[in-house]
C-alpha cells in the first residue's frame, strides 16, 4: 500500500575500476534491537566478519507490505551502482531478484540497500541465514538467529505507528488488495540540488479519489510544500482498496519518495 520512488540521477566525471570482496559470512555479535522512530520501526544488529564491523538494519515503514534493508559495511566503493540480485532464504533461493543499491555513506564506509518486497511472505520466515548473492560486490551470507521473536516487537512497533499517524491497525487487516494509481499520483517536483525528500500520507476514498492528506515530512521547498496535498486531491486518481469480499473501502497509502542525484569523483 506504499509506493517507493527512488531514484538516482548521475554526473560520470570519471571512477575506477570496483574489485568485488571475497564472501563475507556475517555472525552477529549482538542481540536484535527495535527502534522507534518518527516516521518509521527499524529492526537492527551488529555483525562482525574478519575483524570488521558491519550494522544491519531493516526499516518498516507505515502501511508498506515493502521493507528496506541497509548494511552499512567498513570498506568504501568509488561510485553509486545498483542492479538485480539472487537471494537465499535459509539455503532455499528464491525467484524472484531484489533490487540493490550501493554507495559510500557519510561516515566514509559503503552502504548496500536491498528492497525486500512483499517481506512478510517472502523474507518474515527466515530462521537461520540469509544470503544475498550480488555479483561484482561478492556473496555476502547474514546470521538471522532470533529473527522470529524480534519481529514480534517490531509488529508491536507498527502497529504504534500506526496509531500515531491515526491509522487503525485492525482496519489495515481488513484490506485485501490495495489502492492501485490510475494518474495524477505524482505531485509536481520542486528543483534540487543533492537529494530531494518527501513523506506524505493520503487516503483513497471507494470513489478512487484522495480525500484527506497530510505532507509528514515538508521539503522545504515553500511552493512544493503548500500545493503537493491539493494536487493530490485534485488530480489523483486510483481504482480503491478492496476488502476479502471484493468491496471498495477507503484506505491510506504512505508515500516516501527520494530522489538522489550523485556525482563520481575521479580515483587515481
């Protein structure tokens, strides 16, 4: 019920060649933690691999069947690259690929971001590994032991969200398929420099219409900020969210788009 616009526009002054690593085998070297935040749950855990320290975390947002997962790892990468990867579920692969992004992150390391879709059928069962065979960045293989119990508290977690942004947890049970986007559903973008954020929350009435909106996150941007939720109301058009009984009912989708445009720097 959420849509996930990411995307990277790129200025290729010039970048060395990227050696893939060897495999990494993640173990954990500390329990599961749940974090409140803001706008988001994030389920976490430190790993340890050939005396290096990597931070895992998986981020659920509001109303999203979607889950992101981001390792933050010590080495560095010269350049932005993403693709199509295989991943293993408890030594069992699986058929469809998950898209990856790669790329240095503030504090000088590299962070690899995966897009776990349809998580709670695909990945919520994992009870002993993980393994994420991406190609030219090497095989990375992640210890998932208690997995289990600590996605209980990261249901307890949501479903708090939830409550915050005034969604019934119960109603999103309801809801067997969601709104699908017709046209309109884009609010016209401000220009920006690096990166360009924005959350929003709406919902689609049984008429395929937006009939409440809230920009959770602002951009700054005094034009974009003032007429994003109008637009939305005005323009947007979906078929709405059904219930088991084939019914239309009014649903929320949350939306968390981001634009990042990144530059290569030359390495010699």
């Amino acid at each position: 019920m959420k849509r996930v616009f990411s995307a990277w526009l790129a200025v290729a002054l010039s970048s060395s060649a990227y050696a893939a690593p060897q495999q990494l085998d993640l173990t954990p070297s500390d329990k599961w933690r749940v974090d409140y935040a803001d706008d988001a749950c994030i389920l976490s855990r430190s790993f340890k691999s050939g005396g290096q320290e990597y931070k895992l975390g998986l981020t659920f947002e509001p109303v999203s069947a979607d889950v992101w997962m981001r390792l933050r790892a010590p080495d560095s990468v010269s350049h932005f690259d993403s693709g199509e990867m295989k991943v293993e579920v408890d030594g069992v692969p699986l058929k469809a690929l998950v898209h990856f992004n790669v790329f240095q992150d503030k504090s000088g390391g590299a962070t690899r971001e995966y897009w776990l879709r349809d998580f709670s059928n695909k990945f919520a069962g994992t009870q002993r590994t993980l393994r994420l065979n991406t190609g030219r960045y090497g095989d990375i293989q992640i210890g998932f032991d208690g997995f289990a119990e600590a996605l209980k508290s990261i249901g307890t977690c949501v479903d708090d969200l939830h409550r915050s942004l005034g969604i019934d947890p119960a109603l999103l049970k309801t809801v067997a398929s969601p709104p699908e986007p017709i046209s309109g559903t884009f609010p016209t973008m401000p220009t920006y420099k690096d990166e360009f954020v924005y959350q929003m929350l709406y919902w689609v009435a049984p008429s395929g219409r937006v009939d409440e909106c809230h920009l959770l996150v602002p951009t700054g941007a005094q034009s974009f900020d003032k007429t994003a939720c109008e637009e939305m109301k005005k323009n947007a058009r979906f078929k709405p969210a059904r219930n088991k009984a084939g019914q239309p009912v009014r649903a929320p989708i949350y939306e968390n788009a981001r634009i990042r445009r990144v530059v290569y720097r030359s390495e010699s």
